[in-house]
C-alpha cells in the first residue's frame, strides 16, 4: 500500500513518540533519548498556525513525521524550515520522499516561499543525497554543532531555492 501524507491528528501523538524513541531517528534528529508522551502531547496540540506538522502513514501506521515551519518575521517571510523522522523499519521505502514531496509542494504552490532550509548531520549520508535529490544545496558547515552518543557531530546547512 502507497504511503499518505496528512496533518498530524491527536490521535497520532503515541505514534509519533515511539517513532522518535527508534534510535535511527533519534541519532538523526535533535530529540533526546527517552521522550515522554506527555512532551509530545504539548508540543502537537498547541501547533503554531504557521507550522505545518505532517505524518507519512501505511496501512494505517505512522511511518514519518516531518515539522515544517513559514518565518513570519520580516525580511524572511519567503523562508521556511523543516526536520522530519523517518521510523527505523521504513528507512529506504520512499517515506521521505513522500513527505518532502508535499513539503515542498505547500511551499512552493500555496505558502509562495522561495527558500527553504534544513540542517542534517554531516555523517548521514543517505539523508544528505536524498535533500541533494530534492534540489537541496550546501551552504555551509556548523562544527561541533550537537552533542550525540557521547561526542560532538557536526552539521550541514543546506537549502533549496525555488525560482520559478
């Protein structure tokens, strides 16, 4: 069965904790170990109206979750920015793809953004060809930009310009 893309719903807040407690996703993301339910029923049913938080779902699972957020602030109001987590046993099943389809789709087509960024670690390779895919370019490194698994990891600022 395909892979859908919709807005996060209450009923998807469980989900959504155990996918960000897989440790791929948790290594990939900023997210700490451990994350409580009771955190991510703060965070998901208080969302911003300029935050757009979307679910990859099959066969009635959740098997991603990407937060894209509009700047509404000033001179950056053609910018967006988004993380997103793939479930550890969907990784390479074409769940991102889907959700930065329809991210980038709501940028481009009804929130007319002309650019949007993301950060990714600099040792996640696969993640790192897939934005490339997308048209995402690198823009700079942040050294020791977090702390994971005991050390400090760099990350990638990249973005991708829509300049139709």
């Amino acid at each position: 069965m395909p892979v859908t893309v919709r807005p996060v719903e209450p009923r998807d807040i469980p989900a959504i904790q155990q996918l960000y407690a897989c440790p791929k996703a948790q290594a990939g993301t900023l997210q700490m170990p451990l994350p409580s339910l009771t955190m991510w029923e703060k965070r998901l049913n208080n969302i911003p109206d300029d935050i757009y938080c979307l679910v990859a779902e099959e066969d009635g699972e959740i098997v991603g979750q990407l937060g894209f957020e509009a700047n509404h602030k000033g001179r950056r109001r053609h910018v967006g920015q988004f993380g997103m987590a793939v479930h550890d046993d969907h990784i390479g099943k074409g769940v991102a793809s889907a959700l930065l389809t329809a991210m980038i789709d709501l940028a481009d087509n009804w929130l007319n953004l002309r650019r949007i960024e993301l950060t990714v670690y600099s040792d996640n390779e696969a993640a790192i060809a897939l934005y490339q895919k997308f048209g995402f370019r690198q823009e700079g490194v942040a050294v020791d930009y977090a702390f994971r698994n005991g050390k400090y990891v760099d990350a990638l600022f990249m973005a991708r310009l829509n300049t139709q």
